[in-house]
C-alpha cells in the first residue's frame, strides 16, 4: 500500500502518523504533505525520518492507494482532483464534500457499506460531534426507531486545532502569572469560560456545527431523525463529551439500552454513578472508543432515554474513524494496493 496523508503537521495529520502505527496499518510506503510553510520539516514514522512535501497541482499522488486529508475544506476543494487523478481514494477530514449526493458520508459502526459507492474516490470524515453521537445512536436505532434528538455538546480546545490546545494552555499559564491571555482562536477566553458558539450563525439561529450535526445524521443513519443541537466550547484539552436525549417510537428501557450498548462495536459503557463512574475527557482522552454513561429514563416522556457520551475528538472523531474507513475497504477487498 502507498498511503498519503495531507496536513501531516496537525494535530489530526500527527494522529494519523500514530494510528498508521498503532493499527500496523500495511503502508510500504508512506508520503506526507502540507502548506509551503511546513514543507521541508520531518516527521518521523516506524523508526524512519519522513520530510514533509509541499502540497502542489502535479503528480506526487500518482501510484497513491489512500490519501487520508485533514487540511481544511479550502485546501480539500483546491486539490481533491490532485489527490484523486490518478486514482487514489481520497478520505476526507473537512467539511468540503460531506453533503455531497456522490460522496459517501461514513461511519464504520453505521454505515460502512456506503463507502462501496465513491463514484468521485471521494469518501467523507463526518464532524466530529456527529461521529460519536452516532455511533451510540446506532445502537438505540436498532431496539426502536428514533425519531428526534436534543443534544448539548461540550467540545474541548482539540476540535479547533493544535493551535487553539496550545492557545487553551497558554492562556492558564498567563492568568496564572497575573497576565493579559492572548484570545486569537476563539470568539473569547476560554480559560476558565464556556463559549456557546462553535463555527458562524446562520439565519435560524443554530450555528453551521449544530445544524452539522442535523443534517449529517441523517445522511449517516439514511434516516427522517431530527436533530436539535447546541454546541458549547469548555477549557478541556482533549475529547468531546455530549448530553443526548432521545424519543423512540417505542419505549427503551435503561437496562435495555445498557445491554445493547455494552455488546456494540466501538462502545464503551462507563455507568455506576453510586460508585462516581462515568465517562469523562479526562480519562477518555487518547483512547478510541466512544463511552457511554448515566443511561437514565427520560422522566418528562415514556418514549424518552437521556445519556452521556464522551470520546476523543481527534482519534474517533477525526483520524481514528478515517482509518478505520480505510481498514473497512481493506477487509472487504475494496481497497488493494
């Protein structure tokens, strides 16, 4: 296999580094992109020192198998017909592509097959807060139908980037010490605040995250479910957590909703409140599954179940998923190199 990862000094490229490692992704060869400002630079991957090339409009993808990008909807529209010239499957990290009626929009838990069907080699990341809430939806779409979801997110300083987890940790250290914090990434301080306001407003009010979160899941789950969102940016490194209320069509007990999530793929239920178990950031951070805790009955609604969700933006809810995308069309023989 000859894999490419475009955006190789981000925070999500990097992950892709460790994973490709991690998972002995089978990579012969292994080339690795960016902006001119981060050409040049190494990298280094399996005990060998890697230079990052600069992302142009030429060849270098030729004879590429995966290209796995995570460099921002700009970057991806500019050069998706780079990437993809001379046959490369191209996964996407961003934004650009993931409503598009020919690019498959997937999650390996739900919807892998969807990736069979890449007609442009085109195959979308969805958002981070939808990967994870998702696959735990996945789990109660089984037992009864879904029909609509009130979800509050708090989203840590990883989802805007290694400049806003180094922004984030600046900012303590600089209040810390009786300083001004410098606010570049973030509408304002984060430290020590929460932000209601993840990505620009549109005209109904919900941000392009939160209406994100509405119209991927409907794309992911090929369903009529309606998604109700607000996302909320808390002064935690790493890791999403999401509070998530459900009405199915037809009751689901705790208990059953419990056992259905303890024997899903790609879950993790953390849930025994009187021991002060539950799933949180701080324990979560760096792992790949998605945990799943206070799974509790709705007391306003017969039809209603409410849970916690927590997993780590970065791996799950960006480079883990895509790789695991990549794995998927392995084992089914849809990817050869």
């Amino acid at each position: 296999m000859k894999v490419a990862v475009v955006g190789a000094s981000g925070a999500v490229g990097q992950e892709f580094l460790k994973i490709l490692e991690e998972h002995s992704f089978p990579t012969d060869e292994l080339l690795l992109f960016g902006s001119a400002r981060s050409a040049g630079s190494t990298r280094i991957f399996r005990g060998r020192e890697l230079t990052i090339r600069q992302l142009q409009d030429n060849d270098d993808f030729k004879g590429v198998d995966v290209a796995l990008v995570s460099a921002g909807a700009g970057v991806s529209r500019q050069f998706a017909s780079t990437i993809t010239r001379h046959g490369a499957l191209m996964i996407d990290n961003s934004s650009c592509f993931r409503m598009d009626d020919d690019v498959p929009l997937v999650v390996p838990e739900v919807n892998p097959q969807d990736a069979l069907n890449a007609p442009r080699r085109i195959i979308a990341n969805p958002n981070c807060t939808t990967i994870q809430m998702v696959v735990a939806l996945n789990v109660i779409e089984k037992l009864s139908h879904i029909r609509r979801v009130h979800v509050s997110t708090y989203q840590s300083a990883s989802g805007a980037g290694a400049s806003a987890m180094a922004e984030l940790e600046q900012q303590h250290a600089d209040l810390a010490g009786g300083l001004e914090p410098k606010v570049e990434k973030f509408a304002y301080q984060l430290a020590y605040n929460v932000i209601p306001h993840i990505d620009v407003f549109t005209d109904n009010g919900y941000t392009k995250e939160e209406m994100k979160m509405y119209n991927e899941t409907r794309k992911i789950m090929h369903s009529d479910i309606r998604v109700s969102a607000t996302c909320v940016r808390v002064p935690v490194m790493r890791a999403h957590s999401e509070s998530i209320w459900v009405e199915t069509e037809e009751p689901v007990s705790p208990e059953l909703a419990r056992e259905a999530f303890s024997k899903a793929e790609g879950v993790v239920v953390v849930d025994d409140p009187l021991e002060k178990q539950y799933p949180m950031p701080l324990f979560v951070a760096g792992r790949e599954p998605v945990y799943v805790g206070r799974i509790r009955a709705d007391i306003t609604d017969p039809n209603g179940l409410t849970f916690w969700c927590v997993a780590d933006q970065i791996k799950k809810g960006a480079a883990l998923n895509a790789i695991q995308i990549a794995e998927w069309l392995l084992r089914n023989g849809a990817l050869k190199g």
